[in-house]
C-alpha cells in the first residue's frame, strides 16, 4: 500500500487533508498516529467519527471494528486539550 486512499475508511477528501497537513502516506500516518494526525487536519475534520476512521485506517481495520475501550480513549484526548 502506497496510498492513503488504499487504507480502510480513508476516502478522497480525508485524504487530501491528510497530504495538505504533512501526511504523504500510510506508514507516515502509522508513524505519527491518529490522534495526532486528526489534530493536523482539525477543524477541516473535527468530528469524532473522522478520528475513528483515522485510527482504524492505522489498524487497518473498518472504524465500526474498533473496540468501545479504544473509541473512549479516543473521545477522552480530544478532551485534554
């Protein structure tokens, strides 16, 4: 996989701002996470269901595998902030 767009849950517009914020591919966006890469590209994509789709996309798994424990950790550091 060579592409964002190859990744699950990652279609054309999350992927232009992941490239527009800095992230030219899938091992970069594994590299530097979700969380992170969600704030890069915050307040274009700001709601929770793009970050899901982040983390799953660095899992390589759909967002509606990911797990009630990890959605909850998610929710809870974009409250740290």
């Amino acid at each position: 996989m060579t592409d964002l767009i190859d990744l699950p849950n990652i279609g054309p517009r999350l992927a232009s701002a992941l490239t527009r914020a800095g992230i030219s591919g899938p091992e970069e966006l594994r590299v530097i996470g979700s969380l992170e890469a969600w704030w890069r590209i915050h307040p274009t994509f700001d709601c929770m269901h793009s970050l899901y789709a982040l983390e799953g996309a660095v899992r390589g798994i759909p967002k509606l595998d990911l797990d009630r424990a990890t959605r909850e950790q998610l929710k809870k550091a974009t409250q740290l902030v």
